[in-house]
C-alpha cells in the first residue's frame, strides 16, 4: 500500500511486470467570480486620510483649548 493507504497491484505475465498505483486525486473544483489584483494605496489611503483628519483635528482642539487656557 501507498502512504495514503491506497493498494498498489502488480500483475506478472509472461515475464512482464505491469504495476498499477492509484489515480491521482482530482484537481478541486474551479469557483466562479472575478479575480481583481490588489492595489496597496487604494486600501490604505482612506485610513491615512483618516489619520490626516483625526491629526488635523487635535491640533484645532488644542489650539482652541490653549486660547481659552491664556484668556
């Protein structure tokens, strides 16, 4: 027997030896849709944006929070 457990047969005839091993297994099935490449700055940019923005808007609450600190 092969590894997986399959049998392997061997028929002597004559002088001539044939082996049978098992059938490859079959390859998986093929699954519908549409394949897109991946594009590294369309996925991050809206969270450097994000980032841009929430930086953008400490730096207000601060400015605005040390006037009011200063009179």
């Amino acid at each position: 027997m092969d590894p997986d457990g399959d049998p392997i047969t061997a028929t002597v005839t004559d002088g001539e030896v044939r082996v049978t091993t098992p059938a490859p297994p079959p390859a998986p099935p093929i699954v519908g849709g549409t394949v897109y490449p991946v594009d590294k700055v369309s996925i991050l940019m809206p969270w450097v944006g994000l980032a841009l923005l929430l930086a953008l808007a400490g730096a207000y609450v601060t400015r605005l929070t040390l006037r009011k600190l200063r009179g």
